[in-house]
C-alpha cells in the first residue's frame, strides 16, 4: 500500500512540476543580418545553445558566410539584387524591401511569434524597428563597431561618449559623431521608413521617435578592445565574447597531419586577397618534421592541393576557435575583426593583424598595446620572408604569449560571463515587457557638471574679451577723431 502512496505521490508532483514549467512559455528571437553574416550567426547559435529559439535570416547570395557550426538554427533566406558596386545604403534598402515583401518569410513569423527581433543599428534600424513593432516583438538593438556606437547612443541618450584628450580631438570627435549620425539619417533613414510604411500598417514611427521601444542595446565588443563611452543605463549590455569556449580536438587526419611538425602551427584567418603571401609564408617557414605548419580557414581559395607548399593545410569547414585554441598554434594571422580579436585574447594565443579599415586598425593597435599581438602597418610593403621573420620573433619571445594569457585571464576572470550576461537580459526584457522600464531608461539630453562648467567658463572669457576688445575700439576711435579735430584746428600745422 504504501509503495501505491508514493507512486501517487511522485505522480501528483510530476504534473505540479509539468504545470510550473508549462507557464513560463518559450522564449524565440529573429536575428536578421543583411551584412556581417558570420558574426550575427555566431549570436544565433549562443541563443540556441541557451535554450531559446533562434530564426536567422540572410541573403541568399551570402549563405556561404554563415557559421560553420550552426546547432539548432532556422536559417530564413531572402532574395536580394547582387549589386557589387551599389552603395551599402542602397543594398541595405534593396534588403529591406526583399523582406519586407516576402510573403513565405510573413507567414513563418506569425508561426514563430518571436519574442525578440535583433539586430544592428546602421542600415537597418529604419526599416526593422517599425517591423518588429507590426509583428509585436521586442527590439533589441546590437552594436558592431564604433560608428555604431556614437550613432545608437546619439539617437537614444544612452551613454556620453568619451573624447580624447585636448580641445581640437574633442571638436573633431563631436563633429564626426554628427556627421556619422546625419549621414545614416540622409542617406538611408529618409528612404526606409516610407519603404516600410507602403509594406506594413501605420506604426507611428517617425525619424524623431524611432527608437521610441528600444530598450536594451547589446554592446557587442568588450572593454579589453576598447571602452569609447559611459553608459548612463544598465540596459547596455557589454556581450562582446558571448561565443567564446574553450577549443574542441580538430578534425582526426588534420591533427594526424599536424603533429608531425615539430614547431607547432600558424592559424590564418586571412581573406582569399593575401594567398600568394600565404603560400609564400609557408614557403619561407622551415619544412619537414622540423619545421612548421600552416593552417588556413578559407572558403574561397581556388588553389589545388597539389600546387600548395607540403606544410600549408586550406581548411574551409574548420571552426575558428577550435583552431585559434589548438594546443600546437603559436601565432594567429587576421584582420582583427572585433570577433576574431576577442576570440585570440580568449585563448591568449599572438596574433599579427592585417587591418583592412579604421575598426581593424583600432583593433590591431589595442592588440600591439596590450602586448600580444603586431600590425602589418608596422612592417612596411610586407614579403613572405618578412613575415616568415615576425612569426619567429613572436614565436622565440616569451612575452607576447605571457601578455596574451593575462589578456586572457582579463576576459575569463569575471563575476559573470557574457553569455550570462546577454540571456539574463533577454529574459528580463521578457518578464518586464509590459511593464513601466522609465526608471531604468536614461535621460534624454544627458551631460556632465563638467562641461557645463566649461560651456560658462567659456561665455564668461568670451565676455571678457569681447567687452576688452570693445573698449580698445572705442578708445582708438576716440584718439583718432581727437587728432583729427586737433589737425583741423591747425594745431599741428607750420
């Protein structure tokens, strides 16, 4: 009798276990990427892996972009117009009218019912916010690079940005920022928002208020990289490294492959631009059991096997991370992306940057200050041989990788990681979604006591010489009539 009891028993709190789970529904999010493919499907999948329910959705002609390793992701395809030399602005509107007419794409939302819609700030807030406001999603806004940065915190007051020091960097940091900020508005803001107004029903939203239901921001950098601006909100999010892991083994015949060199291995994760320097580095590199191997992730390459040297391995479909972490890899040459920056410091492996761009060159040089890692731009018109020499000085100097473990400590070494940090807000997003947020939200038009101390610091001298310079004006003028009126009294006459 009694085992019958307890059956009942276990049975009863089963259901009581099953009901508690069921009231908590699941949670869904859109991430849509018309640019910057690899990295936004890096956060699908950290959002799958936590549990929730992650829908990306791409250009067609750039599925070839995506993540290799996506678990658990429903990836949506639009069809764009490919045009190589259009402007990012008009690929960005041409993207946004394919999805917004896209009636396969429609109806698998009201399917889904996502509970957020994520994605970047330039070139899609415009047309995505009034979109997620028509299918009832909370927007959250992700942040890739610095422009984005002053932009997003432009338009919503979230955060001051931080100037350099001295007062001419300040002015041309303050205008850059309104030049960024008025550009994205002219040049695509103007023409989004009535492109999603013929799609979709009246949502109110304006260029003024369009960001209005934006409540969290994910920062999608980390202050190892870089930290250009106070946060005045909570609701900032720092989720820079949210897919950093530790490294899995390597596919069983190119780690059969690698071990037979005895100096370990270079990662390259270099575009198909840099091949003949990449054939040539591995060249100049000592060959044979005693030398050294190269590894590039590329998907692109069109080199045969059989015309690389025998110590270059092209490796399309390897993840980035499990090669960047190999226990055998001494240097890592990229172009120093945010991701792939954060990823090297993650495992404190040296890296030599190859910058293509402004955010690259920041990058590159946050990585030579920090002591882990060297720029191309130092090595003026770069040969594989040089390069072969860089990648043995990195090698045979034991600083750059003790820098890059304590760069390493400084990203793994905290209260709480980023992914806890980016699902921890997502979910209270959820719960509070209803709800009143103006007590966490930031002040619009926010400064500092400082800067108003300056601003009437500025108009109290302004005052002074004015009221100086008008005083020598008068005292002049009064002089000259006076010598004058002597003159003509034929007082100075002979």
């Amino acid at each position: 009798m009694s085992l019958i009891i307890k059956l009942f028993v276990c049975l009863y709190l089963s259901n009581i276990a099953d009901s508690s789970i069921l009231t908590a529904p699941p949670q869904s999010a859109v991430i849509v990427a018309f640019e910057d493919i690899y990295d936004l499907s890096l956060l699908a999948n950290t959002l799958s892996d936590q549990g929730i329910d992650a829908t990306l959705i791409i250009p067609v002609s750039r599925e070839g972009e995506l993540y290799e390793s996506l678990i658990d992701v429903e990836v949506l395809r639009v069809v764009v117009e490919d045009e190589t030399l259009a402007r990012p602005e008009k690929k960005a509107i041409q993207a946004c009218e394919a999805l917004l007419k896209d009636e396969n794409i429609a109806k698998k939302l009201q399917e889904i019912q996502p509970t957020f819609t994520v994605f970047p700030a330039l070139r899609h807030d415009a047309c995505l916010l009034p979109w997620a406001k028509v299918i009832e999603s909370i927007p959250i806004i992700w942040i890739r690079n610095h422009h984005e940065e002053l932009y997003v915190f432009e338009y919503t007051g979230a955060a001051l940005p931080v100037h350099g020091v001295g007062l001419s960097a300040r002015f041309w940091s303050s205008s850059s920022r309104r030049s960024i900020f008025s550009t994205a508005r002219d040049e695509y803001g103007v023409y989004a928002l009535p492109l999603a107004g013929k799609y979709l029903p009246d949502t109110g939203l304006n260029l003024d208020n369009l960001y209005s239901d934006v409540r969290l921001i994910l920062w999608g950098s980390d202050i190892v990289l870089r930290t250009d601006f106070v946060p005045l909100t909570p609701l900032i999010v720092e989720v820079g490294c949210h897919h950093c892991r530790g490294s899995q083994s390597l596919q069983s015949d190119l780690h059969k492959a690698l071990i037979e060199f005895r100096l370990g291995t270079v990662a390259v994760l270099l575009d198909e631009n840099y091949e003949p320097l990449i054939k040539e580095l591995a060249q100049k590199l000592p060959q044979g059991r005693d030398g050294q191997a190269v590894v590039w992730k590329n998907t692109k390459s069109k080199s045969s096997t059989g015309s690389l040297p025998e110590n270059l391995f092209v490796r399309p479909g390897i993840d980035r991370q499990d090669l960047i972490g190999y226990s055998r890899t001494r240097v890592v040459l990229c172009h120093c992306k945010d991701t792939e920056l954060l990823e090297v410091a993650f495992h404190g492996t040296p890296v030599i940057c190859f910058p293509r761009n402004s955010y690259e060159a920041k990058n590159a040089a946050r990585a030579v200050q920090l002591g882990f890692g060297r720029s191309s731009e130092d090595i003026r018109s770069m040969t594989g041989e040089e390069l072969a020499n860089a990648v043995n000085q990195i090698q045979d100097t034991p600083d750059y990788r003790e820098s890059g473990r304590k760069a390493s400590l400084a990203i793994r070494d905290r209260i709480n990681p980023a992914v806890d940090r980016l699902i921890y807000w997502l979910r209270y997003m959820a719960r509070t979604k209803d709800w009143n947020l103006d007590f966490l939200a930031p002040i619009n038009a926010s400064s500092i006591l400082n800067g108003d101390l300056h601003f009437f610091l500025g108009i109290f001298v302004g005052v002074l010489v004015g009221a100086f310079m008008i005083i020598g004006c008068l005292l002049m003028r009064y002089l000259v009539l006076s010598k004058r009126t002597q003159r003509s009294k034929g007082r100075y006459t002979r």
